[in-house]
C-alpha cells in the first residue's frame, strides 16, 4: 500500500471510531480524509476498491454537517457495524487485489521504454489472425512493439496506462469470462491501468552496443504480461524488444481502433499457421528496427535472443529454425501443431526449455501428445538442448499474473508457487540462459531427466 492507501485507511478508521476521539480531532480527520482522497483520484487515479470508503467518507461529511444522530441505541449499533464492514470488505479489497509494482530485481542500470506502432505495407493481415478477432481480413498489417533498453539516467515508477482510451483489465476479464464461461465482474480488475513501472521515458541509452532479446505471447496473450522479467533483462544491459501479435493478441491498441482477442484453438483452421505468421511477425519486427534504428538504441541485432511464451515459443522456434539466434528461451511452449506438421522440433541454436510442473506432470496420462513428451521423443540435435521446470507453478507463472492479486495463486492462472519465487526463479533462467551460463537446481527449478 502507498501513502494514500494508508491515509485514507487511518482517517476512515478515526472516523468511524469518532466516540473515542475529540470532535475537534474528528473534524482535523474529516477534513484530510476528504483532502487525501481527492489527491488520490487526481494523482493515483480511481481505484473502486475505495468506493466504500468515499461513501463512510461522506457519510460523516453529510452527517457532521447537518448535525444528524440517532437516538435509538440498536440502530446506532447497528449502523456501526455495517460501517465497519464496509470498511473491513473495502480494505480486503485493497489488501487481495492492489495496484500491481513492476520492480527490476538486482538493477544494474536504469531502463526507458517506448512504444513503437509499425505499419508494413508490404504485407497484409494474415487470414490465420482474422478468424481470431475483430481484425478486418483485408489491409496492411500493423504491430504495437515495446522496446525496453538500458540506460545511466535516474528514474522512478511511472504509470504507462492510466489514461489509456481503453482499459486493459476490462479485456482481461471479458476474455476470461468468454474462454472459461465464468461470469467475473468486468470492474475486477479495472486498476490495472494504475500500475506502476519502474522504468523511465526518452532515456538517454547506453553508449555502447547491446544484444538485444525478443519477446513473443502465446494466445490471447499481451506485450505487457512479461514486463517484470523483460525491464529487468533491459536493466543488465540488454536492449528488449516486445510485440503484440495483432489479432491473436488479448488486446492491441492501434491508432485506428482497439483490436481483440475473440477465439480460441477450435476457431483456428490451422493453429501451425497462426504460429507461422507470428514467426513472420517477429522477422518483420527485427527487420524494421534493423532499417529505422539508425542505432539510436546502440542495438547489436547480430546478437539476438528470443523468449516465447506458450504459442509464443512455438512462434520463436520457427524463426530461430529459419534465422540466426544466439540464444532461445522457451517457457511451456506449444509444439503440437510443429510436430503434426514437420515431424519433429529440430534445433539449431542454444535451447533453453523451461516447463511449468502442470505441463511437466499434469497432462502425461492424456491420450493425446503431451509437450513433454514431444520433448522426449521429437527433438533433434538435443545437445542444444537444456529442459527445466519450475516447481509448484502453472502454466500463468510465467508471465505477471501473479503481481495483480495473491488470489491468483489459487485460481487456474497460477500454481501455488508465490509470485516473487516464480519471479525470482524466471529471472535467474532466463539470465543465466542467454549468458549461456550453468543453470542449477534450486528449491523452485529442477532439472529434466533425460
């Protein structure tokens, strides 16, 4: 909790226990809390876990004004109470779903971002994303990238999207509510556009050459959801580059109008193809960097590693097949539809796989191929090859799910491995992966049995 968190939870409180206090105290503590909430709007933003708290709030603005009482004992008993639940739910509220703080673990430098909206047009929008979302058949496609490097400067936490035109928590739960037929209140997680980054804008990078890593989603994923691993890379001297795959994205905001996420695997003719032209996005992504850098970021693209998420590390297999990489992460990646279509995962580069324990243990008695058989028994040239898994997790915890709320934890989203392990874990693979470093076991990440 910040500052005004706890303010305005001290002041309520004095409020709603005034019979203890001085009137004079308790017209000091109307007043700031009155004070402190409006700051809070205007410089944090609204955050509806605080409703309840504004209505006590004017409830005794309303009630101090007009000199209102009552003289019945019960029902001023009663009115205390239901006061002070309300209370109690509103600070619950607060406590299980806080305004995520993307921090940097071990920074080494500080870390500007820019968002970057690409429009190629020599080529259109893949039929593969169309079936997937509102995104017109026909037209140029269009990418939103963030890039993510080092730099010398200071900097201190900054809000990205509280004034976005749309909210990306409403997307999140609608998209939730439509994959999973749940019926989550589309408010739920409507702070999310008061997150906190702890990185800067317009930075000045560092002066010399720095490799750069890629980051590509799985379905229905975001460029945003690995940020706490991505600016902590970009903070050890790495130039980070993260893009929406338009239309198989949760949400991408594009100038012309907010692209969504509407289907899943079933509405896909072809989910290698989906993967295919996520490949074909990151190609087109490097290469427009390459042409309009002007090395304005001191970027070395003869150095570059990818990390793929799910569909995303299927994506990043298929470019490192048909491109240059020093180095490949792949967290829980999909690689079904490879082998149904290729035969196998054949390896060219460093591989680093890293599976969540549903992954590795959960799905091995279904009859259909499971991923970790497909690492078993389909993958070539395994002396590039380096298997993981992470301990306690799901397949969620590798991307920021765990910062929005310790709910999470108990949901399908993540296993029951906390948030900062799951973190901390993910950072030492993926630091120690593209440094091609020995990894070893820890309490959370254990080595695949060949």
């Amino acid at each position: 909790m910040n500052f005004f968190d706890i303010a305005i939870l001290l002041f309520t409180l004095e409020l709603i226990f005034n019979k203890f206090i001085s009137e004079k105290v308790f017209l000091y503590s109307l007043y700031l809390a009155v004070i402190t909430s409006l700051a809070q709007i205007f410089t944090v933003g609204y955050k509806w876990q605080y409703m309840p708290i504004y209505l006590i709030i004017f409830f005794y603005a309303i009630k101090y004004t007009s000199s209102f009482s009552l003289n019945n004992k019960l029902l001023r008993y009663s009115l205390f109470f239901i006061i002070l639940i309300i209370y109690a739910i509103s600070f619950l509220t607060n406590f299980y779903l806080p305004i995520p703080e993307f921090t940097i673990q071990d920074k080494e430098y500080s870390v500007s971002y820019e968002e970057i909206h690409i429009v190629l047009d020599d080529r259109e929008q893949p039929i593969a994303f169309s079936e997937l979302s509102n995104l017109e058949p026909s037209g140029k496609r269009e990418l939103l990238v963030d890039i993510y490097y080092p730099s010398n400067d200071t900097t201190e936490p900054i809000q990205l999207f509280k004034n976005s035109p749309s909210n990306w928590g409403e997307t999140v739960i609608n998209y939730l509510n439509r994959t999973w037929g749940i019926n989550l209140p589309t408010f739920l997680f409507s702070h999310l556009n008061l997150s906190y980054f702890d990185i800067g804008i317009n930075l000045d990078p560092l002066p010399n050459k720095s490799p750069v890593i890629v980051y590509t989603h799985g379905w229905a994923g975001e460029k945003i959801f690995a940020s706490d691993q991505l600016i902590t890379l970009a903070s050890k001297g790495y130039v980070v580059i993260a893009l929406d795959h338009t239309g198989l994205a949760m949400f991408t905001e594009l100038p012309s109008g907010t692209i969504y996420n509407t289907g899943g695997t079933e509405e896909s003719s072809k989910v290698f193809n989906v993967m295919l032209e996520m490949s074909i996005d990151i190609e087109n992504t490097i290469n427009y960097f390459k042409d309009n850098n002007n090395n304005y970021y001191y970027a070395d693209f003869n150095d570059i590693s990818i990390i793929g998420h799910s569909t995303g590390g299927g994506s990043a297999h298929l470019y490192c097949l048909y491109n240059n990489c020093s180095t490949l992460i792949l967290q829980d990646p999909y690689f079904v539809p490879i082998v149904e279509e290729l035969g196998s995962i054949d390896l060219n580069s460093e591989t680093y796989f890293i599976y969540s324990e549903d992954w590795y243990q959960g799905y091995e008695d279904n009859e259909q191929l499971s991923e970790i058989e497909v690492y078993r028994n389909f993958v070539n040239n395994k002396n590039f090859a380096r298997g993981y898994y992470l301990n306690d997790s799901a397949h969620y915890d590798f991307v920021a799910f765990g910062s929005i709320s310790s709910l999470t934890k108990y949901t399908f989203l993540k296993g029951t491995i906390d948030y900062e392990n799951s973190l901390t874990a993910n950072n030492n693979f993926n630091l120690s992966a593209i440094n091609r470093q020995d990894i070893n076991e820890t309490d959370f990440l254990t080595k695949i049995n060949e």
